[in-house]
C-alpha cells in the first residue's frame, strides 16, 4: 500500500483509539478504587446489574419462542412483523423512550389502566428494564432467529423418527445447535442494555438507587465531581472491550460448528 494510504489509515486508527486511551488513563488512576466503592458508584453498578439481568431473563422467556416461530413458520404479514420488531435497533433512544412514555406513563395508552390496577411504570425501576428490554431484545431475537434458521431440519427429523416428541427434540437437538447464536445475542444484548441511556432517562429519571443506570451517573457527574464519570466509564470501556471480545470468540466457535456440521 502507497504510504499516503498507510498515513491515512494510521490516523484514523489514532482517531479511534485516543480518546479511548485518554478514558483509561484517567479512570484507572489512583483513586479507582477508592472512587469505585463510594454510594453514588455503587448504586449504579448494582441498580444496572439488576435490570440488566431482569432484561435478559425476560428476553429469553419472551424472545425464545417468537424467533423460533419466526425462523420456522410462515404466516401473513410475518415479513412485516419481522421488520417492525427490528424496528427499536434504528430508532433514536429518545423516540424509544417517548414511545415507552406514551404507551405506559400516566397519560399513556396503557397508562390509565394501570393507574386502576394499581401500577404505576415511568419514572420506576421497572421503567428502566422496559427501556433496557425495548431497545435491547431485538439484538437476541436478530441472532436467535439466525441460529433457529441454521439448525440441521435432517438432525431434527431425524430424532422425531426415533420417537422424540417434539419438546424433546426441541431441547436435545434444536436448542443446543442453536445455542451459539442464542449466545451471542445474549452477549450483544446485556451490552445494550448496560449502554442504554436515552430511552431510560426519558421514560425512567435518574434517581440514586432506583433508576440511575452507570451511564445516567456518567453523565450526572459531568455536572458536579468528575471522578466518579472518568471510574464509570473506565469500567464501562473494560466491559465494552470484554463483550466484543467475547462476540468475536462465540462467531468463530459458531463458524466451527457450522463449518464442522455435515451438509
């Protein structure tokens, strides 16, 4: 490659990795770890932990049977459906959470009668795993529906001959092909989830130890003591770099299986 080239590729590269160089640098300095286990961090960690996990808990249960019927069945109007679902992947987090705010807060589609029973959403714990589970469940449903696809219809029918009911075939042939992919989606949503922020501040607030996420406490503060934001994102940046990681090594072990799979 002419050296021009290498000139321009190398300042790109630099563009992209300085400022996240300069986050590291910052945050893991000396009082990391002082600043790591003060009230304001901590509560963002763990209330993000925990919506984190109610949201992929959900996703699974909720997620799993949609994409396999979307993988294996055809229906009117399912390319629409499909399209729609994807839908949250493009739209900006604001809209996500003006759409979360106009379906479920007070005033809302929803709203009233939640109000009767008792339930109030927005601007609640609950709130924050909507948004997370809005914005981020599309993300397995793309992969579990990819891996669905991918499962060997010969292996299944194969199993169904020798006297496996479809349950069992279900959980002893289509599940485990299917799981790398189930995996992955898994991993890129429990990302999109912990990096939500618009939808959730919109639709959830950011209230200390109920709602603040670590990216609301990032950017709460911006406005009063810098530390804890440059700690936050110091972790955020470590996770970020761990899931890609972890992404690339489930694709390639999918691409062995695949590549492995007879047919």
């Amino acid at each position: 490659m002419p050296w021009p080239g290498v000139l321009l590729g190398g300042l790109f590269a630099a563009f992209l990795l300085l400022p996240t160089l300069a986050l590291l640098s910052r945050g893991l300095g000396a009082d990391f770890w002082v600043t790591l286990r003060s009230p304001a961090v901590l509560d963002a960690l763990r209330v993000s932990l925990w919506t984190t996990g109610v949201t992929l808990l959900v996703t699974v249960v909720t997620g799993t049977p949609l994409a396999y019927l979307l993988a294996r069945r055809e229906f009117p109007g399912r390319a629409l459906l499909d399209a729609l679902l994807d839908l949250p992947v493009v739209l900006p987090p604001v809209v996500a959470g003006l759409g979360l705010l106009l379906t479920f807060g007070r005033g809302g589609l929803l709203g009233p009668g939640l109000e009767l029973a008792g339930v109030s959403l927005a601007f609640s714990p609950a709130a924050v795993v909507l948004a997370q589970l809005f914005t981020a469940a599309p993300f397995y449903l793309r992969a579990a529906k990819a891996g669905f696809a991918a499962v060997d219809r010969d292996a299944e029918a194969a199993a169904l001959t020798d006297g496996a009911g479809r349950w069992a075939t279900f959980r002893f042939i289509t599940w485990p092909l299917a799981f790398p992919f189930l995996l992955e989606g898994l991993v890129l949503t429990w990302a999109r989830a912990l990096g939500e922020f618009g939808a959730t501040i919109l639709f959830a607030g950011s209230l200390q130890g109920r709602t603040r996420t670590v990216t609301l406490a990032i950017y709460g503060a911006l406005d009063s003591e810098l530390g804890p934001a440059l700690v936050l994102s110091a972790v955020m940046v470590v996770v970020a770099f761990s899931v890609l990681l972890a992404v690339r090594v489930l694709a390639a072990r999918r691409d062995r299986l695949n590549t492995s799979s007879p047919g």
